[in-house]
C-alpha cells in the first residue's frame, strides 16, 4: 500500500533531499523552491564569497525576504555546501608559482606569469581564462586542465 501513495505524491515531495536542518533550511523551502526544486541546492559548493553573491543576486527575484533572512540563508548555505578542495588537484588561485610549474608542467616563466597575472586581475574561476596570459602555452594549460581546481 505504501508504494502505491508515493505515485500519488508530487514529484518535487518525492525528491526532498536531506537538507540539514537550520534556520535557513525552512526560508529557502520558502522562498526558494517556487523556482528550484529542494534538491538544487544540495548540489553545488560554494566559498561564502560566491553564495553570498548568489544569493544576493537571487533575493532580488523573491517577494518578501528581510536582510536578517537573506543572511540567514548565506550561513546555511556556506556551513552546509562548501566548497571542497580536491587535494588531487592544483588550486590555481592558491599555488605558488612553482608549485604550478612543478605539478602542471609548465616552465617556471610561464607560471610567473600566471601569478603576476592573477595578482593584478585577481582569481581565476576556469582554466579557460589562462589562455588570455601572454606567454603561456595555451596547449600546455589545456593539457593540465583536468590537474586544475579554482
């Protein structure tokens, strides 16, 4: 008999996902899932810099959210999905220069000219965005993408 219920409940009910609890968990279940089902948050990591634009950006869209409640909602969300380095991979926005000539093999000069690079025009988000540095080997940098975390 119970499985003959869960045909019967909505889709977006079925799907719930473990959202731990927390004060921002019941706001975003809110405010949120009029567009996103429950489990799109659970997929993605974020630094609290990036879910605090994102959810800066999206409280635009939403009727009635307090700030006390938008900021409720970065904690919840930077304590519960951040973003996790994979120790697998080179952080770029991290690493020295040569650490990344050492583990992505490019020659010293051209990881000096990343970091100068990423010291005047900040953080990368992808790899893509090295290949706009004047002196580094773009076929390099495509070889070493998989080594890559941002």
């Amino acid at each position: 008999m119970t499985r003959y219920l869960l045909v019967l409940l909505p889709l977006a009910v079925r799907a719930q996902p473990a959202m731990p609890e927390g004060a921002g968990k019941q706001i975003i279940l809110r405010e949120c899932t009029a567009c996103h089902l429950p489990d799109h948050f659970t997929k993605y990591r974020h630094t609290p810099e990036e879910w605090q634009a994102i959810v800066i950006r999206m409280s635009q869209r939403v009727r009635s959210i307090s700030k006390e409640e938008i900021d409720t909602v970065e904690k919840y969300l930077a304590t519960n999905y951040p973003k996790l380095d994979d120790a697998t991979k080179l952080n770029v926005n991290k690493a020295t220069a040569e650490e990344m000539a050492d583990r992505l093999g490019l020659t010293l000069d051209e990881a000096k000219a990343i970091v100068d690079y990423r010291q005047r025009h900040g953080t990368f988000r992808e790899w893509g965005e090295l290949l706009a540095i004047y002196g580094v080997d773009g076929r390099k940098v495509e070889a070493a993408k998989d080594k890559m975390s941002f």
